[in-house]
C-alpha cells in the first residue's frame, strides 16, 4: 500500500482489532489520527543554534498516530512499529504518571501533559495512543519529532483545542528533551524548526523550506524544479555517536561569538553587527581579519575566567575540557554561507530563465556547496562515517556527466542519511541503483531512498485530522489520507 495511506492503514488495523490489542480503546468513543512526514536536513542543520539559514525538505515517509480519551489518570502507548527501545509491549503510565524512560512513549507523555495539564495538581486525564510509522529510526530523518507532531495534532484536534504552529512546535520540542530528558538548557533551535517542517510542509510539488534561526522563523518555499530531484539515502548507520561533537558546537560557537564581539569592542564599536548570532558575522571580514584571532583550542575554565561565563543557554561545558574554537566557526559560517547560497542556486532554477547550459552550470554551483558541507563533516568534525564517505564518493564517480552534482551527510552526522541532487533521468536512476547494489556488497547493509516533497509529505496541520468511532462501519476512504 502507499505511503500516503498510512492513516488508512492505521484507521483499517484499529477497525480490525477494536477492544483487543490495538491499544485498548473503547467502542463508540471517536478515535481521532493525524500523521505527519519525516524531513530531510539539506543544508544548514548544525548552524541553527548560530542563527544560520537552514534548508529542509519534507519526505514522503510517515507517522500516524491515533488518540482517544480515556477513562481515569491511565494513559496507554501502544506501537506495533517503532521498536527500539520499546519493542511491542504496551506502555502505561497509572495515576501517578510517573517519568518513564520509554523512548518515544515518554516524548508522548509529557506531550499530553503540555496539552493537558494536571486537574487536581498530580492526576492527569488518561489517553489512549497508537503509532505507526515508516521513518527509520536514528537515520537523521526526524522520526521522533514527526511522531510527536502528529500527535500534538491529533490530540489538540481532540481536545479542541486550537494552538498556532509555533505554540505546537514548541510542545514537540520540549516534549523530546523531556523524552531525552534533557536539561532545558539544551533546546536546540533547530528541533523547534524540524517540528514546524513536520507540522507546516505544503501540499504541492516539491519545495525546499527555507527558516532563519533568529530565532526560528519560517521565510517561505522554494519549488524544486520538475526536472531536479533529492533523494534521502539512509545508510542504516544509527548518527547517535555525534552527540559529543554536537555539545562541542554549542560550546565552541558560543565562545567564537564572544570572542568576536570583544574584538569588536576593542575596536571601539559598542554595537556589534552580530545581535547576538555568530552567523550574522561577514564572511570576508571572518576570514581576512577575525579567523587569525581566534585559538585553534581553548579550555573552558581559561575562557570563563577570561571572558565571563557562556550563556545560560548554552551552559557551562566541561570546564578542564579543550574546545576547538576556530574549527566550529569555520564551520558554522561556512554552513550558513553554503545554505544562502544553495538557496539562491534553487531560486534561479526555479524561475527558469536561462539557457540548459546556463541551468547545469547553477546545478553544479548547487551540488559543490552539497560536496563543501560534506567535507566540513568529514575533516573538520569527523562527522561522517565510512559508509557515508563511500555513498558520497560513488555518486561523485558517476559525477554531473550522468546526472548526480553533488551528495553530503546530513543532520548531526555520524552515520544516518546521505543527501543526493540528481537529474530525473534515467541515467541518473540507473547510478542510483547500481550505487545501492555496490553499497549493499560492499557494506553489508540495505540503503534506503526515499525522495522529498509532494502530496505525500504534507505536513500535519496541512491534511485535516481523520475521525472515527470503533464499532461503527466503516465510511469512504478519504481522497487522500496521508
């Protein structure tokens, strides 16, 4: 069955199992479902917190989730797809709602606990949940945060309870550092941006959504030409390995930043253009003046007792640890500088007023900045993996003489999805398949495509909720149900 009809299919399983083991809901009580598409980092991802663009295209993989009130302060989370670390057991939180260490059953806990907040101080009204979703997991394609988007829809929808975009996607976001439980001092700009990718993708052709984390802000839509295609390849390597690296860009950002407005100040600018995001830093002035300046590393107890403490939304790091100063702020404006100018590439396609060889040429301006932010990951950060490393290097054989201008890791790197830009020719499917049946020999493991935008990877508050009663027949299957 196709991906867009993974409501249907939920809708269909729960209709088939209604009062067994499909979660406990009871019958005559309406269920309401929504779901929500995977994303894909094109370009950008790790700069958010520096207040950098950010390029982010919407899959046409899914999770669904289906929600119903539930007798009580009992709530119950029940999957028969998204395994690790749950497996198949259902999950009940009782009367005390007590934090669970459930992966994503505690994301959607403290997501209806935002949405519905204690009565008596302690009791919280009970819920029933079930999931289903085709995202891999730890592939870097926002499969919690689209799990969560859903079902904030879902259950908002049922509580009647309208809530603007923002106000959800900030429910997804703390909801996943309660999950992770996390500090509140780690939210990350860009997982308030993954989730209004979730929640905002359009029902249309293909568009690459363009944000600006100052602090997260949706700028518009920028349509893939017919004729282009980006592929998300998961190599199957689980990215939790980056979160080390991750820590480090916040800490080591943070004090480029401070670095660069002191200089500013002792130049005798009170004002510095910065306003507060590293990203606001010029390019030219970074590298012809302000790069020289910076330490290659630096502890973080010498640059508190120096510069003052970092931000609280930061934190304080480790403070016998060494930071690698001037490599994050290459990276970080080399990131945002990439994502500008990607961006810019897809705007002159998209307006088709050039000439076919005019049109390759921005295609391969397109695909080297796809090719600088991999070899950022790769030698700046040790992002990338070798699987990765492989992805990209056969593409890059095959190179813009079959269609292929360029590939990167994406996300937080460490292993999880290759991006691929590509002509939608049949040359350029024939490398696509002969690159997955290489990685397979050489890897031993499967590669997963999926492509990006479209009807199928509209977002959840851009397809109304479906609702129906267990018990009652069943009615027309929507249109379209995705």
């Amino acid at each position: 069955m196709p991906r867009q009809d993974l409501v249907q299919q939920l809708i269909d399983h729960l209709r088939a199992s209604s009062g067994g083991p499909a979660g406990g809901f009871a019958a005559g009580r309406p269920l309401h479902v929504c779901s929500a598409p995977g994303r894909l980092d094109v370009l950008g991802g790790l700069g958010a917190d520096a207040g950098g663009t950010l390029a982010q295209l919407p899959l046409r993989r899914r999770a669904a989730v289906a929600v119903q009130r539930r007798e009580g302060a009992e709530s119950l989370f029940v999957s028969d797809q998204v395994r690790p670390p749950v497996g198949e057991a259902e999950i009940v939180a009782g009367p005390e709602m007590p934090t669970m260490d459930a992966g994503w059953a505690a994301g959607l806990l403290a997501a209806w606990r935002a949405l519905c907040p204690p009565t008596d101080g302690h009791h919280v009204p009970g819920v029933s949940a079930t999931v289903r979703s085709d995202i891999p997991i730890n592939a870097g394609q926002a499969s919690s945060t689209a799990l969560l988007a859903a079902f904030v829809a879902a259950a908002a929808d049922m509580l009647q309870r309208p809530l603007e975009p923002a106000a959800m996607a900030n429910i997804v976001q703390a909801s996943e550092l309660a999950a992770a439980r996390c500090p509140p001092s780690t939210v990350r700009a860009g997982w308030t941006i993954d989730a209004l990718t979730c929640l905002l993708a359009e029902r249309a052709a293909p568009s690459l959504l363009r944000y600006n984390a100052q602090p997260h802000g949706l700028v518009g839509a920028v349509p893939l030409p017919p004729e282009v295609q980006i592929l998300a390849l998961n190599t199957g390597v689980r990215n939790a390995a980056a979160a080390p690296t991750l820590e480090e860009l916040r800490v080591a950002g943070a004090m480029g930043q401070r670095l660069i407005e002191t200089i500013y100040r002792d130049l005798g600018q009170p004002h510095t253009p910065l306003h507060g995001y590293l990203a606001n830093t010029s390019p030219l002035l970074y590298r012809q003046y302000f790069r020289a300046l910076l330490p290659k590393r630096m502890r973080a107890s010498d640059f508190v007792r120096t510069f003052g403490a970092l931000p609280d939304a930061v934190g304080p790091g480790d403070p016998a640890a060494f930071y690698r100063v001037r490599t994050v702020v290459d990276h970080l404006i080399a990131e945002h500088e990439h994502a500008e100018q990607f961006l810019q590439a897809m705007e002159e396609l998209a307006a088709g007023e050039s000439d076919p060889g005019e049109r390759r040429r921005t295609l391969g301006r397109a695909g080297r900045l796809l090719l600088a932010s991999h070899h950022s990951y790769r030698l700046r950060l040790d992002l990338s993996c070798r699987e990765a490393d492989w992805l990209v290097d056969k593409l890059m054989q095959a190179g813009p003489e079959k269609g292929i201008f360029g590939a990167r890791i994406t996300a937080c790197g460490g292993g999880g999805t290759v991006l691929a830009l590509l002509d939608r020719t049949a040359e350029a499917a024939d490398v696509i398949l002969e690159t997955l049946r290489g990685y397979n020999a050489v890897t031993g493991l499967t590669l997963g495509i999926t492509e990006g935008g479209g009807d199928a990877a509209a977002g959840a508050l851009r397809t109304p909720p479906r609702v129906f009663t267990p018990g009652e027949a069943a009615g027309p299957a929507a249109e379209f149900s995705p």
